[in-house]
C-alpha cells in the first residue's frame, strides 16, 4: 500500500518530492565540488612530497575518513551558532550550513582516496619524471590528469556518501520545512510521523541514485581499463 501510494507520488511528478530530491542534488554536489578542490590537491601534494610528519598526515587522513557525522554536524554548528566564531555570517539552519558539513565529511574520503592513486602513479612514474625536471606543480597537474578516470569514482563515491548523510544535515540545517529538508532528513521525519508513502518515494528515489552512482563509477572504472589496455 505504502509502495503503491510511493511510485504515484514519483509518477505524478509531486512537486514537494521532488523539490526535496533537487536541494539534496544541490547540497550534495556542491559539497562535492567543494570538497573535490580541497582534497584532491591536498592528497596529490600528499602523496608526492616528503616531510617532516608525512606519516602521520598520512595517518590522520586515512582516520578521517571515518568522522562520526554527528561529530561533523556538531563541529559545525559551534562553528556557525551565533556565539561561535563565524556566528556572524548567519549560515546556521540554511542549506550553505549543511553544504559545509557535508564538505569537511567528505574532503578527508576524497583527498585520503587521491593520495593513495597520486601515490601509486608517482611510484610509477617517478623515474622519467624527474629525468624530465618536471616541478612539483606540474607533477601534481601531471598525474591528477593521468588519474582522471580513478579521480572521477573517486569523486562519485564522496557523493554517493554525501547524498546519504542525515546526521550532520540535520543538525545544522535543521530539517526546516521547504527550505533545509533533504532526502535523508525527510525520511526520518516521516516515517516518525507514519507518512510513509512520502518516506518510501523518497527511498526509492535516494536507492536509485545510489545505484546509479554505483553503476556509472563501475563504467567509468571498466572504460578507463579498457582505454588504458
């Protein structure tokens, strides 16, 4: 029943379903770009220089990857409630505040995953490099460029984390009705109040981009082999 009552909310186009699918887009790929021009350099340098303290940046990385979302959530609400130190821009509860949280979430996943195939591909390609006295910039815009096609599912599977979070959004958006409710949130708060044809379209819908996601990083993956055979 709940089902049946589901796909007609997504088969008749219902326009709240689908302005809560388009702000968790919107939230979730702009945390994604944020995130992507954050980690992805940070990895890249990473994983091409050596210093004092490498190993344990490189430690720190991998162990953020899995920050409690709560955690995240909390971080940045004392970051962005009026008495914290960027209290004064009024981001708190506003769909900026949950494109931050999902962006510090996701950055460490996404420059942790980038490190790890920078590094790779500087071990292998370490020798001409040098003997070619490529720079350290033009070493980092080398590789990110050979890793494109790993960088993409890379960058694909920080969205498809992004897209499910509820915890971390729903601290510091606030889950306010028509302006910060998103996919994950509006499925907890109905399926609490007993709507459940609302809660289950929207897993439907959330399942499919999931899967969606899942396939086209596979193609891109299986297509980049292909390519590089």
């Amino acid at each position: 029943m709940d089902a049946g009552g589901a796909l007609d909310l997504i088969l008749a186009g219902d326009a709240s379903l689908f302005a809560i699918v388009r702000l968790s887009l919107i939230v979730s790929l702009s945390a994604t770009l944020l995130a992507a021009v954050v980690g992805m350099p940070l990895g890249a340098l990473v994983g091409l220089t050596s210093f004092p303290g490498r190993h344990a940046v490189v430690v720190l990385l991998n162990g953020l990857m899995g920050l409690p979302p709560v955690v995240v959530g909390l971080a940045v609400f004392l970051l962005l409630s009026r008495s914290g130190p960027l209290g004064d821009l009024g981001l708190l509860f506003t769909p900026a505040a949950m494109v931050v949280a999902q962006t510090v979430l996701i950055a460490p996943i996404i420059a942790a995953l980038s490190r790890q195939v920078i590094e790779d591909l500087w071990a292998e390609y370490r020798d001409e490099l040098t003997a070619m006295e490529v720079g350290p910039l033009a070493r980092v815009k080398a590789l990110l460029w050979d890793a494109r096609f790993s960088l993409v599912t890379i960058l694909l599977a920080g969205f498809g984390r992004a897209a499910a979070e509820v915890g971390a959004v729903m601290i510091v958006g606030g889950n306010i009705d028509g302006f910060t409710r998103v996919m994950t949130t509006t499925i907890a708060l109905e399926t609490s109040k007993g709507n459940l044809s609302l809660a289950v379209g929207l897993g439907i819908v959330l399942i499919s981009l999931t899967m969606a996601i899942n396939a086209l990083a596979w193609g891109i993956r299986r297509w980049s082999e292909c390519h590089a055979g």
